[in-house]
C-alpha cells in the first residue's frame, strides 16, 4: 500500500514538475519574442558599432581583448523566433493531455486560442508591439496546405462520392445563401438601424456583400478540430467536412469578384454573368490542376523502386506544387490539393514501399497538426494585437445572422435534398449539420487580406470575423459534444472490415450492375463499373509498376489483412495473448470437409493420452516464442522479410520455393510407412499441425521440444516467409509442414534442408523488419479508391 | 400468336399489391420485358444471355440463374424454371426496390431480410439451407475469374479464411473435432450486419428511360 502511493506521488510530482517547467519556458520564450521583435534597430546599431570599434582596433594595432563569449542574436533571430513559436505549439499540445479531464470538456482549438490570447497579453503587458503573426501569406502557403493535404489525402473516397451530389449543394447553394443573405441583411440594418451620420451607414452594399462572403464559409480547419473529438458517424462527418471543403471554390469567386466590384463601384449584368462563369473554372480548374499533378506524381512513384527513401518527398512536393499552381491562376487551391492526393493515393500506394507510406502517413499527421495548433495560437495572438473597432450593433447582428442565416439555410436545402436521397436526412442530422458550420482562420485571413484605402471598415471587420469565430468555436465547438450525447446521435462505427463484408461488397456492386444491366437502365453502378473497367485497363497499367498492377482489389485487401495481421501476431509476442476480440477456438480444421469415412487402420493419428498431451502443451506453451496454439484468426500467416521493401519479385520466388516445397511433401506422402491422412489442401495440414496437439504425439518418447513451424497464412499468399523458431533449430525437423504423423524416411529432411537455411535467414531478417510497429491498427482510411 | 402491346388494367393492380411496383414502373418494367423477350411472353434463359453489357460481369451466371430460380418468388417452391413470364420477373425484380423511408423498424427489417435471403440462395445452389465451403469458394471464384490469370489457390484461401471468420463469430469454441456444416441463414444475417442491405442494394427504378434501353444485338 505505502509503495503504491509513493510511486503515485512521484508520478503526480513528476507532472506537476514539468508543467512548472513548460510554463517556465512560456514565460521565457514569450519575453524572448517581445524583446526580440522590437528590439530590431538597437542590435544593428550596437552591430555596426562594434565593428566599427573593432575597425578601429585592428588599424590601431593594439587590439581590444579577443571575445571569448559573444552575444550574436541577430543572425539567427527569424529561425530562433520560429521555433520557438513551434515548441510553443508542441509544448502546449502536450501540456493539455497532461492536466486530467481538461482535454474532455474543452476542445483543444478553445485551448489553444486561449493559449494565443495568453501569449498575446504577456508580450501585450511588457510594453511590447504584438507581432502580426496571422500574416495572411504565412497562413495561406506555409500552415494551410499540410491540414488540406492531409484532408484530401486520407479522404474516404466512397462516402464522399456517394454523398457528392449532397455535399456539393450545401458547399455552393448553402454558401452563396449564406453570403447574400447576411451581406444583404447587414446592409439593411446598417442603413435603417443606425442613424445617417454613424459609420455603419456608410457601408455600402458590396463591402457588405463582400463581408457576408467571408464569414459564411464553413472552415475546414476548425471543422477537423472540433469533429476529430466527437466520433459521429461517417455519414454526418462526411458531410460537414466535405462542405466545409469545397466551399473554397465559392469563396475565392465571391471575394474576388466583390472585392472587385467594389473597387470600382457598380456592378454590370455581364460582370455578374462573368462572375457566374469564373466559378465553374475556378472550381473545375482547380480540380483538374489537381488530378494534373496527381497523376504526374502517381507516374513519378512507378519508378522509385530504387530509391525508396525520397518516395515521400514526391508526393509531398507534387501536392504543394498543385496548390501553388492553382494560386497562380486565382483558381481553388484547397480543391486543386484535395484531388491531387485524392487521385494520386491509390497508385502512389500500390507502388511505394509499406516504410514510406507509414512516413507519409506520420508526416501528415505531424505537419497537420502543428499548423492546426499555430494556427489556434495565432487567432489568439492577432486578437490581442488588433487594431480593434468594436461596435456593438455590428457584431451582434452579424452573430446572429449568421446563426439564423445557417439554420435556414440547412433546413431548406435538406428538405430539397431529401427528395433525391435515398437514405434521407433526419431532422437530428440537420441540427449537427446546422450546429457544425464553425468559422475559423481563413475567415480571419481573407479579412485581413483587405486593403485600408478600400475598406475604410476593415477593422470593424476584422473585429466582427474574430467575434463570429470565438463564438463558433468557444460555444459551438464547447457544446456539440454533450449535443451529440444527449441526442444520442449514431457514433462512427469502430468495426473493422471483414473479410466477408470485403466480398460481399464486391458481390453486390457486380449483382446490382448486372440488373441494371438487364433493366437497361444506364444508373450508377453501370457507369461506377465502366469507370473501374477503365480504370483496371488503362490507368493501373500506366502507373503502378510491375505485377501489382493486375492484382484485383480483392487479393489486394486480403493481403493488406494478413499483413496487419503477421504484424499484430509478431506484437503481441505470439503466445497466449488474443488480440481480438472474439476469442474463439475455431481453426482451419472445423470448417474443411469431413474425408470419406475411411477403414479404422488408415486412421493416421494415434490417441495420446491426455497427460502426454498436456506435457506436450506446456513444453510448447513455455518454449515456443512465436506460437499460437489456437489461432482465433481466420489463417495462419507466414511472413516475408519486409516484401514491400524488396519488391515482389523476391515475393514471388519465395511463393515458387514454397510451391516446389509443396510438391514435394505432397510427393513424400506416398512414402510413408503409415498412410497419411487423404491430400488434403496444405492450408489444412498445417492447420492441423499448429492446432492439434495430437500432431505432437510424432516424439511419444523424445523429450526433445518439438520443432514447430508456424505457418500464420497459407502458403500460397505472396506474403509468405516462414517463422522459423529459433529455439529447436537444433532439432531435427521432423514435424515440418504437412503434419506427417510418423517418423518419415530421412529423405524428406534433406529435401527441406536448403529450404530451412533459407527460413532461418528469413527470421533474421523479419526481426529487423518489423522491429518498426508502423501504423496504428487503425487504417480505416484505407479504403479502395474504386470500390 | 404475337403479344398484346399493352396488358389488361385489372392486372396492373393485381401485380402492384404483390410486387410493390408503381403502375409507373409496371410499364416501363412491362417495356422492357417485351423487348427482352422479343415480344414474346416468357424469357428464357438465352433471351437474358443475349446481353451485351453483361458480358464483362463475372457473376453473370448467378444473375442469370437467380431470375429463374423459384426460391425467389416467394412462394416456398424449390427448383427452377426454363422460362418466366412477367410476373416473375417483376417478383424477381421486386428485391430491389428502394426500401420505404417511412417505413417502421420492423419493415425495414423484414426487406432486409428478404433481401439478404435473395443473396443467400444465390450461394446456396443445392438448396440445402447452407452455403458450405465449396460453395463459397465457387462464389470467390467467380467473383475473381474476370480478374486475369489468377491461381485458384489464392481464390480458395480467401473463401477458407472467410468462412473460417464465419464460423469464428458466429460459433466461437468448438472442438478439434466438430465439423461446422456451413453458414446457416442466420449467420449470414449476421456477418453482413455492417453493411445495411436495405439501403445498398436497390436500382432507382423511378428513372428508367425506356429510350436509353439497349439490347444490343437482339436482332429479330
């Protein structure tokens, strides 16, 4: 007992230690930026003093004393200045998950402005100018791409295609809506509410509009921080950040054209039609951009077999370059991102080694989530720099509007929707759509993107932006979690998919074409077919390399799912340990046919009793390392040494080696003394090997620990390596593969020899593959494009 | 000798109370049945086997056996036919309508059900209430046979290891010895409980542009 609370007192010390020294740190850091940004001129200064002294020094001859320690911040003050801006970030990040039960209550976007406004009135407080770190270039090119590419690269392509006709309404009829109807009311409150002299009439009708177009954009950003907390079902997430998404296109063609027309002051009937054309390019231009570099780098991932190191580098540097390509041209950079790694993830996967698509995957992650968290800190910052004109009427008529405006706006859509829907919108699922439109940085960047000569209102726009997003994300974002709780909204289903769901998926979607192909009806899955029949002609021939390209998305699953299993076996140290969830003491033998009846002498097995065999047990309980008596999952697999590093020509000479092993064994068959149970499949021989402990009984007498092979997948999946036990190498292999009961003639071991050295390798080199743990177990991202 | 263009209306309403079909539909249904038929009144199994588009389906022939199967017509009869007429293939067809939105639980659950039970006896070929391994692994054959050279090895240790996940969840600890015979309808009900059948597996009838309608090569 006392040991037990000394051990919690000093992990709760140790906590308590480093959050002192994290707020220490903050404190440092924070005066270390406030000193150093205004503190520009004076270092120069004394800089260029000094080196005139020194000047002096060396022309005079009598030299000062050398500098032993010098004080240079200059020259690396801008890095200096960014890291730690990033360190902040992290720190923080950290510091969250560490103070009990705040991460539940409070998202950690409110954290994090909170944090923001912290730092902001600390630097605030010593007398220094808050530096303008929402610099909108910054936050446009360096801490949006990673979220979006992230975003679009992980995005499950078949409920978005699914639901596309959906999402797109909301994102373009639901913006628009949302844009005019609280530029327009604004404008009429701001003339009629307000007296004539007051700044407010002042307005005029396109600087509201323009207005109205900024903040009615759902802002993917916040949309990911708060969604990510409350696990709701794929359909809603689906929707909500979809929107949130491609709701770019509108923004960027509303805000150009406003901030245009209201620079010059009047709108035409062809501006308006122009304006109506450019979003079409704007949207499908940057679409195709995207799908443009997609596919370059798709081609690009054909050749890096042999330089598998810089694989990651390609598909980062072709996505950003996408997005910089669509800036170029005005057109959407989000969705130019979003196809680029939407269109190049299939190919790219299929041709990149499982150590690099683990990098890409932890990049993202990384990337996305020190720009979401810079990008929260800094809101908090720019609100406390301001400028600031805050003026009441305003900011709360645009509040409200802009709650009153979504609400509508959802309910009309969805009841217009509804109607082609199949599965149709509940009036809960309305409410956490309308509940989820938060506003967030890019609402406040585009505001701050507006130039004072035009807009004498900027700031109090921009007070009125920050308003809405603090309100969004504080209360909107505080609220929805209990929400969902309390309408007991469907949460996202944890279940992993299933082999049988894999294939009945795939049974349906050929069923439902071939009826619609006896209807003569053209629908979706005659078109979804074509596209993948296409798709497995044309396209897969082109970018992946080699023979994945013909391998059916069906073996391609099935591989992945021995992978993940081979990996999780190794993990969880074999053993008696089950990591699933439905221990079950099924194996191979229990669902193969029964043999014919034969004679009671052909009957290969002999009864052991039942203390031998739990002798037998316990010895390979306690010595075997990587074994599993009763393999709950549905096969045994037999690793490769890491085939995706080498390739699958190495996969395929193994998968031949084995094949020849096979034939052979099947041959020794006949050799034996004692008649072997009929040729049966070797999946089920060694099925019956690893599980029945009756195999054992081939050593009555020997104390020897028998040699086991364990093979965890059939022997004719590529991914095949045999672990080998490291333990009876000594031992004779007589128990190998094909469960011959009886002491088999000596040929058999000489025929598996060369076979054993090279298994023996293959453990050596299977440890060091998979000493990285890789992905989490939750891949659920990793569906196939085409379905 | 020769069809009636158009069938009596007493029937139209004879064949909406049991198939579920809008008159709409009926017709547009009815228009292609003459078609497929050549203006005959019953389909035969080359009638439906005449159509180009189906060529590139590997499971074409579960498709087409499943519409002469009498299992599907709700009527508790085993075996199957040589031809339908239009009856039977709007009962056959009926599976796929969309499920009621306003339907209640139990609806829902019982077009589910139904058309689950649709899927399932077009595994179970024998008929014997069970879909055994060999089955399944016809099934998976058949699904991968489009796909190129591949080894029929890899078709059957996918079918083995679905079932033996069949057998895992829905019968978790048997014996070494016990034989599982093959999944009963209510394993199957449950093994496919994460995809929602009543809303997957539907054709939005409602649209059928009898103008796009092809038979293709269907000459004479």
């Amino acid at each position: 007992m006392p040991s037990r609370t000394v051990s919690h007192g000093s992990s709760g010390r140790l906590r308590g230690l480093f959050l002192v020294m994290v707020l220490v740190f903050l404190e440092g850091s924070v005066f270390t930026l406030a000193v150093a940004s205004s503190d520009q001129r004076s270092p120069t200064t004394a800089h260029s003093g000094g080196h005139k002294a020194t000047d002096h020094g060396s022309h005079n001859n009598t030299g000062k004393a050398f500098p032993v320690l010098d004080l240079n911040y200059e020259n690396v003050r801008v890095p200096f200045e960014i890291s730690l801006w990033v360190l902040l970030a992290s720190l923080m990040k950290l510091g969250f998950h560490l103070v009990p039960h705040l991460s539940n209550i409070v998202p950690e976007s409110c954290l994090l402005i909170v944090v923001g406004l912290l730092v902001g009135g600390i630097i605030r407080g010593t007398g220094e100018t808050v530096p303008p770190v929402l610099d909108s270039k910054l936050f446009f090119y360096i801490l949006l791409p990673p979220i979006i590419l992230d975003a679009g690269y992980f995005l499950p392509i078949r409920p978005f295609m699914e639901n596309l006709g959906t999402i797109l309404i909301f994102a373009v009829v639901g913006t628009l809506w949302n844009a005019f109807f609280v530029g327009g009311l604004l404008y009429g409150v701001c003339q009629i509410g307000t007296e004539s002299t007051s700044i407010l009439s002042r307005i005029g009708l396109l600087q509201c509009l323009l207005f109205g177009s900024i903040i009615s954009a759902v802002d993917p950003v916040a949309v990911l921080a708060v969604f990510e907390e409350i696990h709701i079902n794929e359909l809603l997430h689906i929707l909500v950040f979809g929107e949130s998404l491609l709701n770019d296109a509108v923004t960027v063609v509303l805000y150009h054209l406003f901030e245009e027309f209201s620079g010059i002051g009047s709108v035409t009937l062809l501006k308006g039609f122009l304006g109506v054309i450019s979003f079409f390019v704007v949207a499908l231009g940057g679409v195709l951009v995207g799908v443009l570099y997609g596919i370059l780098a798709a081609f690009t991932s054909r050749f890096t077999s042999h330089t598998r190191v810089i694989e990651p580098l390609f598909v980062f540097l072709y996505s950003y370059m996408a997005y910089l390509s669509a800036e170029i041209f005005h057109l959407s950079g989000i969705m130019a991102l979003i196809a680029c790694g939407a269109v190049m993830r299939p190919y790219v996967e299929a041709n990149i080694s499982h150590k690099s698509h683990t990098t890409i995957k932890y990049f993202l992650k990384m990337w996305s989530s020190v720009s979401e968290t810079l990008i929260f800190i800094f809101l908090g910052v720019a609100t406390v720099a301001g400028p600031h004109d805050w003026n009441w009427t305003f900011v709360t008529v645009t509040v409200i509007l802009c709650l009153v405006a979504r609400v509508i706006g959802v309910v009309g859509l969805t009841f217009i929707i509804n109607k082609f829907r199949i599965v149709k919108l509940t009036t809960k699922d309305q409410f956490i759509i309308a509940y989820g439109g938060l506003r967030g940085a890019i609402a406040f960047s585009l505001g701050f993107l507006l130039e004072k000569e035009h807009f004498p209102e900027r700031e109090i726009f921009l007070t009125a932006i920050i308003t809405v997003i603090f309100f969004t994300v504080f209360v909107q974002g505080m609220t929805i979690k209990p929400l969902v709780e309390l309408l007991a909204v469907k949460k996202k289903q944890e279940a992993k998919r299933s082999i049988n769901e894999e294939i009945h998926t795939q049974f349906l979607d050929h069923l439902l074409t071939g009826i619609e192909d006896i209807c003569g009806h053209y629908g979706h899955h005659h078109w979804k077919d074509k596209l993948n029949r296409f798709n497995k002609k044309y396209v897969k021939k082109c970018l992946i390399a080699g023979e994945r390209s013909k391998e059916p998305q069906l073996i391609a699953f099935y591989h992945k799912m021995e992978m993940k299993q081979a990996i999780q076996l190794v993990e969880s140290g074999g053993g008696i340990k089950m990591p699933s969830a439905v221990p079950s003491t099924v194996s191979m033998q229990n669902i193969q046919p029964r043999p014919p009846t034969k004679p009671a002498a052909e009957r290969a097995i002999p009864q052991l009793s039942k203390n031998k065999e739990e002798e037998i047990r316990k010895i390979l309980r306690t010595n075997l390392q990587r074994t599993r008596q009763r393999l709950r999952s549905y096969n045994r697999h037999t690793l490769v040494a890491d085939p995706y590093e080498d390739g699958l020509s190495d996969l395929l000479l193994k998968k031949q080696k084995m094949f020849q092993i096979e034939k052979k064994l099947k041959e020794m068959n006949t050799y034996l003394t004692v008649p072997a149970p009929p040729p049966d499949s070797p999946t089920m021989c060694r099925a019956r090997l690893a599980s029945d402990p009756q195999a054992y009984s081939i050593k009555p007498a020997s104390n020897k620990v028998p040699m086991i092979q364990v093979d965890l997948a059939s022997p004719q999946s590529p991914d095949s390596v045999n672990l080998l036990d490291e333990f009876g190498q000594a031992n004779q292999q007589e128990e190998e593969e094909q469960g011959l009961m009886m002491k088999p003639p000596s040929r058999p071991r000489e025929a598996k020899k060369p076979g054993e050295e090279d298994e023996a390798k293959d453990q050596q080199k299977l440890m060091r593959c998979l000493s990285d743990p890789g992905p989490s177990a939750d891949e659920d991202e990793d569906g196939a494009f085409l379905p | 000798m020769g069809a009636s263009q158009t069938r009596p209306e007493h029937n139209y309403d004879d064949l909406t109370d049991k198939s579920g079909f809008s008159q709409e539909q009926i017709k547009n249904l009815y228009q292609r049945f003459q078609q497929l038929s050549g203006n005959n009144e019953k389909i035969s199994r080359d009638d439906l086997e005449r159509i180009p588009a189906l060529n590139n389906n590997p499971i074409r022939k579960q498709i087409i056996t499943a519409f002469f199967d009498k299992r599907n017509q709700h009527q508790n009869d085993v075996g199957s036919l040589d031809e339908i007429g239009f009856e039977q293939f709007l009962m056959v067809m009926s599976h796929f309508r969309p499920v009621n939105s306003t339907a209640t639980e139990e609806e829902k659950a019982s077009v589910r059900k139904q058309k689950l039970r649709f899927l399932f006896n077009m595994h179970d070929t024998d008929n014997d209430g069970i879909i055994t391994l060999d089955e399944y692994r016809t099934v998976v054959e058949e699904l991968l046979s489009q796909s190129g050279a591949i080894e029929t090895e890899v078709a059957r240790a996918i079918a083995d290891a679905a079932m033996l996940e069949v057998a895992s969840t829905n019968v978790p600890h048997m014996a070494p010895d016990d034989f599982y015979e093959g999944i009963t309808f209510e394993h199957f009900e449950q093994i496919l409980k994460g995809i929602e059948m009543e809303s997957r597996m539907y054709i939005r009838f409602l649209d059928m542009n009898t103008a796009t309608m092809r038979c293709g090569k269907l000459s004479s």
